[in-house]
C-alpha cells in the first residue's frame, strides 16, 4: 500500500518535475552561453558597478562580484535558479496534503489500512525523490554548459561543487516549510500563490535585509544561508547559518507528523 501511494504521489509530481528541470536547463544554457561575449566587457561592467551604492549592489546579488570570471558569472546566475528551485520546492510542500484535502479525495485514503505516519512518509518520498530528479538536471547542465562556454576563463572545482549540493538543503528548507505551513492553514485553495510567496518573499526579505543591514532577517532566509557570492568567494558555505536550514527543516518535518496525525480530515457527506 505504502509503494502504491509512492508511485501515484511520484506520477503526479512527474509532468511537474519535467516542466521544472528542463525550464531551469533552460535558463542555465541562455546564461552561460552568452559568457564568451559578455565577458568580454565585463571588466568595463565591474569598474562602472563599483561606482554604484553598495547597498544596491548586494541587493542584487552583486557585491564584490567578478563578472569576468565564469564561477562569479554562474554566482551571479544561480541567484534566479535558486528562486526557481524554492518555487518547485515550495509547491510540492504546499501541495502534499492540502490538494486532496481540496478535492475531497483524503478520506477515501485515509480509509485504507496505512497508517497517517505512513501516508505521509510516502508523499515526503515520492516529493524528494522528484526534487532529486531535478537536481540532477541542474547539477549535470550547470558542469555541461559552464565547461562548454567558459571560454579561456578557469575556476576552481570545489567551490561549484558546494554551489550545486546547496540545492538539496535549499529546496529541503522549502519543502519543509511549505507543508508546516499548509497543515497550519485550514484550507489552501491554490498552492501555486502561497509557493510563490514563500519563495520570493524569502529572497526579498534577504534583498531588503541586505540593504538595511539588519543581520536579524539572515537568521530566516535561506537565500542568505546560501548566499551563491559567498560560496564562491570563500570556498565554503557559513556553516552558522547552514545550520540554521537545517534546525528549520527538522522542526518543520517533526511538526508535520504531529499537525497531520492529529488533523481533522474533512469527509465527503
């Protein structure tokens, strides 16, 4: 019963997972292939940036960013993947248990003989593995186009490679707090405003943070937990405040299990 509601929970994640990954290839081989030519005037674009405020600049992602380099360049593009992967993560969180509370179709699953710890471990699951799909996609174009059109420009191996694996925690922190949410709610009509509130209220709270130096708001984001510059520049993640993605994505899936064991399922009369 439990491989069965796997299946049809992946199934239905499967469309979504394909529009998703071939949608963020997309965007990573547009970026990446117009590096050679971009690069070319870069050095031009980095002396006029430095003229700009620096609150404006770390708003965008920019500050004490080397548009010459390639790793600088795909910092500066994994800022917008980032935001993409939060949506994708944030939909399935919302939706796992919300869309068949919407369609009435809860009870007739509860009814079978699989218990609520079980019905939701399956959809976790069925939810990673497609968010796992989708890394691939990621972390395989990202190493296929940057080494295709980096030009003459090289770069160092470890600090791409913390920059892809950061997707997982990322998109976990997401997913997480999707489904906390959702379950705190009475009922979500649709997924797709409350997905994509999340996701771009995060990375405003971590733009607008920025600008007003308030180093509270780094605490809740997770865009700042993975800040792309960071990761580049120093080689590293920041550890304190990876974390805190952490602690966040235990809390919310250890909070879940209680919400939904005890939640009141609507039945159809």
């Amino acid at each position: 019963m439990r491989a069965n509601i796997f299946q049809q929970e992946f199934k239905m994640h499967l469309r979504s997972v394909i529009t998703w990954a071939v949608s963020v290839a997309a965007l990573i081989f547009v970026f990446t292939s117009i590096f050679s030519s971009f690069a070319k005037d870069a050095a031009l674009l980095n002396e006029m940036m430095a003229n700009f405020p620096e609150a404006l600049l770390t708003a965008f992602g920019l500050n004490g960013v080397n548009l010459a380099t390639i790793l600088g360049y795909f910092g500066f593009l994994f800022l917008f993947v980032q935001l993409c992967l939060a949506i994708q993560a944030a939909n399935y969180g919302f939706g796992m248990v919300s869309i068949e509370e919407r369609e009435w179709t809860a009870d007739f699953l509860l009814a079978k003989p699989v218990g609520r710890t079980q019905i939701l471990t399956s959809k976790l699951l069925a939810a990673l593995s497609s968010l796992l799909i989708t890394d691939v996609v990621v972390w395989v174009s990202s190493l296929v186009f940057i080494n295709l059109f980096k030009a003459d420009s090289a770069y160092e191996t470890n600090p791409l490679l913390l920059l892809l694996l950061s997707i997982v925690i990322f998109q976990l922190f997401f997913l997480a707090v999707g489904l906390v949410i959702s379950l705190l709610v009475k009922r979500i009509r649709s997924v797709t405003p409350y997905a994509m509130g999340l996701g771009f209220g995060m990375y405003v709270l971590s733009a607008f943070g920025d600008m007003l130096g308030e180093s509270v708001l780094e605490l809740i984001t997770p865009f700042k937990h993975f800040n792309p510059n960071y990761i580049v520049q120093h080689g590293a993640w920041d550890t304190p405040l990876v974390l805190i993605s952490v602690a966040v994505i235990v809390i919310s899936l250890a909070a879940s299990y209680i919400l939904y064991t005890r939640r009141n399922i609507p039945a159809v009369v």
